[in-house]
C-alpha cells in the first residue's frame, strides 16, 4: 500500500519536476529574448549616434570644402582682374606714343590746316575711335588746362610767372598729355603751371 502510495507520489513528483522544468526553461528563453532586445535597441540607437555624428562630421567639412572654394573663386576673380588690369594698363602704355604723335600732328594747326581736307579727316576719326576705344577700358586723358595743380595727375616741366594770384599753381598748359584708368595714373600729364608773383617782385 505504501509502495503504490510511494509510487504514485513518485509519479506525480516526476511529473511535477518535468513542469517545473518546462517552466522554468520558458522562462529562461523569455528572458534571453528580452535581454537579447534590449542589447539590440542599445546597438540600434549606439549606431543612430554614430551615424548622426558622422553626419555631423561629413556636413562640417563640406561646409568647410565649400567656403574654401568660395574664398578661391574670390581670390582667383580678384587676380584674374588684377591680371586683366595689368595687361591693358600694359598696352595702353605702348600706345601712348602713338597718341602723343597724332596730339603733336593737331598741334601745329597751320600746318595741319593745310593738309587736304578729306584725308585730315579721316585721320581725326581714326584718332577719336582710338580714343573711344581707350574710353571702353575705362581710360581717362589727363589735358585740363585753368584746373588746381594736382602732383598726382600732373608732372609740372616748367613754371609761367602771373601776377594774377588768382591763377597762382594753376595748370597754364599741357606740354604732354596724361591717362589715367579708375585711380591708376598711367602717366601724368607734363605741364606748365602758374606762379603768382607781384609786380616789380624778382622771380
């Protein structure tokens, strides 16, 4: 009687065991799989913060590798312009002789007065296309007479006495005329200049 009690107690304690086993392996696998998910939610997001700082990093240098080359097209147009600058200020200054040729042909006005009309003509409007061709560039002559003497603009070769004060430091003359482009004087105008002195007063 005992032994069947025994055994069916032992039955049903096996039983039991086994139950509590599959229980207890559930809840293991339950365990494994939400640990599991979390370590995957943590990589997720340890990924996301890289990925965002990556991002980061790449906009940075292309922010960066985007004013450098805007700084470069600013400094390559500035030399370009400079280098432009340069190269028409260098060709107007060899043709300045030309033009000091066709000012020495006016010049002499009975000469030149002289000359078969038609053919004096089509020399002055090769000269005033010259000019305006100069003009395009930004090319100024420097030949007003009656202004302030100005050092800058004006190379003075020779000093007229007046006793008008008035006029005294007065250009009185163009002996050459001058050009300028923008504030760069190309050549400055050689001229006679006025010096006040009183009557009767030793120069």
């Amino acid at each position: 009687m005992t032994n069947k009690k025994n055994g069916k107690n032992d039955g049903r304690s096996k039983r039991e065991d086994e139950i509590q086993a599959d229980l207890s392996y559930e809840l293991d696998d339950e365990f494994v799989e939400e640990e599991s998910s979390q370590q995957k939610l943590a990589k997720l997001r340890k990924k996301l913060k890289e990925a965002k700082e990556q991002g980061k990093e790449y906009l940075t240098g292309w922010q960066k590798e985007r004013a450098d080359f805007m700084n470069y097209k600013t400094a390559e147009a500035e030399r370009m312009k400079k280098c432009e600058d340069r190269t028409v200020i260098d060709v107007i200054t060899k043709m300045l002789p030309v033009l000091d040729s066709f000012d020495m042909a006016f010049s002499h006005k009975e000469s030149w007065e002289k000359v078969d009309a038609s053919w004096r003509k089509g020399v002055e409007f090769i000269h005033s296309q010259l000019l305006s061709v100069l003009s395009n560039y930004g090319v100024e002559r420097i030949d007003t007479t009656g202004v302030q003497f100005d050092p800058t603009l004006y190379d003075p070769v020779e000093m007229v006495p007046t006793t008008d004060e008035k006029q005294d430091h007065l250009v009185a003359e163009i002996v050459q005329a001058g050009y300028k482009r923008g504030e760069v004087v190309i050549r400055p105008a050689k001229v006679k200049v006025y010096e006040f002195h009183k009557e009767g007063e030793k120069e």
